[in-house]
C-alpha cells in the first residue's frame, strides 16, 4: 500500500493484480478496497485464471473492483487439462466465472488468450464467435519464451496470420481506435456485440508506446516485460521501518523508480534476443520457494503503467533441488518440455511391452467360450490396444505423433490347464482337457503390444500405451464378472534401433 500510495502521487491512476492467481489470496477482497481507496486510483484491475472467480466476483465488486482479465487458451476440456495442468471439469468453473463477469456491472471483461501453432490455433473462431452477443473483448497473445515455457519457433504465429484465419470464417475485421499507450489491435468483428485484440508483443515492436511497469511480489521493479534488469524497491521500504514514509524516504523511491524508467530500452531487439535473454517465468515472478499468490500488481500512468502477465498458478511449492540432467523431457531449470528430434535421422524403430490381468475362473470362461455380455473381449481388446498406441502422442503429453507402420497385440492365457483356446490366444499347456472340466481358481492373461515404425524417435510409449489400453478393455469388458480383476506387471520387454540401440528386459 506505501509503494501503491507513491506510485498514485506520482501519476498513476491504474493498478492491476495479477499473478500467479490473485484469488487464492485470502485477502484479496481487502486488498482490492484498500488499493481503491488510494487517492488518485481510478481503476482496480485483476488477471485471474478464472477458476474462481464466481465465487469470488460478488465481494470484489462490492470492494471496488472495475476490470477483470481471464486467462484462457483453449475451450476444449482436454486441451484445457494439458495446458492449464487442471482437471478438465475444471474449464466448466472458468466459463462460470466468465459469464458471471460479462453479466456483472464491471466496466470491462476481456479474455487473453496466447495462441499456439499447432495448439490451439484451430480455436481461434470458437473465440471469436464468443463476442457474437456479449459484451467482451477476447485479446489473441502471439506465443513469448520464458524460461520453462518450452518456445519454439515452429509454435510461433503472428498475429498477421490468425488475421487471415479469422478473415477467411467472418469477413474483413474492421480496424477499431485504440486507447492511448494500448499494447492490443483492437478489432470489430460485423454484427458482433464485443470486440477483438492482437496483441503482438513479438512481431510488432510496440515498446516505444508502452507505459506499463511491473511491481514483482518480492518488491522488485520491472520496466518492461521483455527485460532482465530489476530494481529492489523492498530493501528501501524495509529500511525505513516505520508504518509511514518520511519524505526523504519517498523522494529516494521515486528517484530510483525514475531512474529505472529512463533506463527502459525503446524497442526489444526482436525475436532471437529474447530467445536468448530468457526471463524469469511468470509463475516464477519472486523466489522460486515462493507461495505468495501477490506475484504481480501492474500500475498504470499518465506516461508508465504497466502490462499484466500471463501465468500459471502458483499455489504449489518449487524445488530448489537440481534437475537430474539424465531426464530428457526436463530442462536446466526443472521445467518439462518437448525434446527437439529434428536433427536425429529417420530409422527402423521396434518395441515390445506386456501387461498382465488376473481373473477369477468365470470371467475366465467368459473370456474363452466368448460368452460376455459385451461380445468377444479379445477382439475388442486388441482393437483398443491399437488404438491406443496410435494415439499415444494424444494421452501423454511430452510424447511425438509418429507414423507407427505396425501394432500387433498378442494374448497368452498363463498358468492354466486348457487346450480349447478361443482363436489369437495361445496356452502354456496342452492337456486335452474339455473347457468345462476344469478351470483354476485364477488365470492370468498376458497381452503383449509390438510397435515398429521408421521414425526419428523410439516407440516404446506407444508399445506400452497399447499394452495397457489392452489390459484395461479386458477389465472394462469382464468387470461385470470379476470386479476384483488386478492388472500388473506392465513393463518394456525389449526394444531396438535408434541411439541406444537393442535393449532387452
């Protein structure tokens, strides 16, 4: 509130809270009262994820709140659930809260969305169609690296192009006045009540006219975004002790803020600098241990104000300890990502993996004499296991889409006294003995998924995919028979080509 007070008397007339998630804050309503009473304060902004946000609206606007953002990439379920790391039911509450916005007496609601190739630029229509009869602007980010957010430029699309995608399904968009110092294009599309943005920190160099600056949770001072610089303004606070600023602790303050916004660059240096600078990620705005949810407050001036970030909650603890540099898919600061098979060489690629389920000795029959309710379990266990392996780059995320040249499920009933066999499975004994005449109080069925490809990477995810979506149609299919039905032991049996070579389990 002291820094809040300084920044109203030196012009600003705009804070914004963002994060991190701003409402796990328990004191979030107060904060948002307080910041308003600020003599010189006109708007109180916040940038939420959304996933709260109708429980929490009522108290906010009572409180003096004026705008909201929310964040939001995707509207389908499952991509929500890989980006957001949330439970896909969850994208159910951030369109609650969404809509209670648009229906709420706030002066502005937008949607920031960041769009990525390949992602969810697919989506951009569905988004747009969002401002057919509401009143709210849906702001298309173009992709920006951080450090840990996995950017390439092969997921980079500039905003000139989803123009193009959005002109091709509803017309020429029509160009829309901008306020003062705006980082967004604002469009509008023909018959629609809301509006449209781009905002192109990447393409388009927007830095001479941007008056946004970024007061960190741990009392840091960014002027821009894109840079590494920042300036302590906690340690000035902290020597000062007392509830109130004295005047010469105040003029020190702003001198320092001064000197930083004289200091603020005219224009990034484009695409590859920021590559390489690599800021500290926005959910990472602070110390890495922190759990404070007050990750960001953005002020707004007469000439500096500054722009909101976009990020991930931040309500989960973060190790300090090294990454262990044998896991491929995590990178020097601990985050995951994608591994680059670009430059590896196309070769013959095979793997085998196997999963076990356990039956009692009727579904055990049911399974043989193919007499499930479901039909022949086999057969439609296989279907799935193949399946699943072709879709293996859609069930784990880190995973390549590969073009897979064979998957092949094979099912061996193990320690069993059987030689009428249903067609695809072979026995471990051959004892002319009638199916009826003897069955053990178990049988274990093994399902083993052979994956070949010629690819730049291995198939031994999807060799384990088809595997254990196999496993789980047989349980699926006999449940109703054996719901005490236990899968095990699903492991890689063996695989061969590429780097490492053969390897055998």
């Amino acid at each position: 509130m002291k820094l809040a007070g300084i920044f109203a008397r030196q012009g600003v007339n705009k804070i914004r809270l963002t994060g991190g998630e701003p409402l796990i804050n328990k004191d979030i309503v107060y904060l948002v009262e307080k910041l308003k009473d600020i003599d010189g304060i006109k708007t109180v902004a916040l940038t939420t994820n959304g996933v709260t946000l109708a429980r929490h609206l009522p108290g906010l606007i009572n409180a003096g709140l004026d705008n909201v953002n929310i964040s939001l990439d995707t509207l389908v379920p499952e991509k929500f659930e890989f980006i957001g790391r949330r439970p896909a039911a969850t994208l159910s509450k951030v369109l609650k809260g969404i809509r209670a916005a648009i229906d709420s007496p706030l002066q502005s609601v937008k949607l920031n969305t960041v769009i990525m190739k390949g992602v969810n630029e697919d989506e951009l229509c569905d988004f747009v169609a969002l401002t057919t009869e509401d009143r709210i602007s849906v702001r298309f980010l173009e992709f920006m690296p951080f450090s840990g957010n996995a950017w390439s430029q092969r997921k980079f699309i500039p905003y000139q192009a989803q123009i193009e995608i959005i002109e091709k399904h509803f017309g020429r968009l029509q160009r829309d006045d901008d306020e003062r110092s705006s980082t967004s294009m604002n469009y509008s599309v023909d018959g629609h009540v809301g509006s449209i943005g781009f905002i192109s920190s990447m393409s388009r160099n927007f830095c001479g006219g941007c008056n946004r600056l970024r007061l960190t949770h741990d009392g840091n001072l960014k002027v821009c975004l894109f840079g590494k610089d920042e300036v302590s303004l906690r340690d000035i606070l902290r020597d000062e002790g007392s509830a109130s600023l004295s005047t010469k602790k105040e003029e020190e303050l702003v001198s320092v803020i001064g000197a930083a916004v004289r200091r603020k660059n005219f224009s990034h240096g484009g695409i590859e600098e920021i590559k390489r600078e690599m800021k500290r990620p926005m959910i990472l705005i602070g110390s890495a241990t922190s759990r404070s949810s007050r990750t960001l407050s953005s002020v707004k001036t007469r000439h500096p104000s500054f722009l909101t970030a976009r990020g991930l909650n931040s309500d989960s603890e973060q190790s300090n300890t090294p990454p262990d540099k044998s896991l491929s898919h995590v990178d020097s600061n601990g985050d995951a990502h994608m591994v680059d098979v670009g430059d590896k060489n196309l070769s013959f690629r095979r793997a085998t993996a196997t999963s076990t389920i356990t039956l009692n000795m009727e579904a055990y029959r049911n399974v043989v004499k193919n007499t499930t309710s479901k039909g022949s379990v086999l057969t439609v266990a296989k279907i799935a296991g193949i399946q699943g392996a072709k879709q293996t780059s859609s069930l784990i995320p880190l995973c390549h889409q590969i073009n897979l040249s064979k998957v092949e499920i094979l099912f061996n009933f193990l320690d069993y006294q059987d030689t009428k066999s249903a067609p695809g499975i072979t026995t471990s004994y051959q004892n002319s003995v009638e199916l009826n005449q003897m069955y053990p109080a178990k049988c274990r069925l093994q399902i083993t998924c052979t994956v070949s490809c010629h690819d730049r990477t291995g198939v031994e995810m999807e060799a384990l995919v088809g595997a254990s979506i196999a496993a789980l149609t047989v349980y699926d299919m006999c449940k109703a028979v054996d719901k005490t039905a236990v899968i095990g032991d699903t492991r890689l049996l063996r695989k061969e080509g590429g780097k490492s070579g053969m390897f055998s389990n």
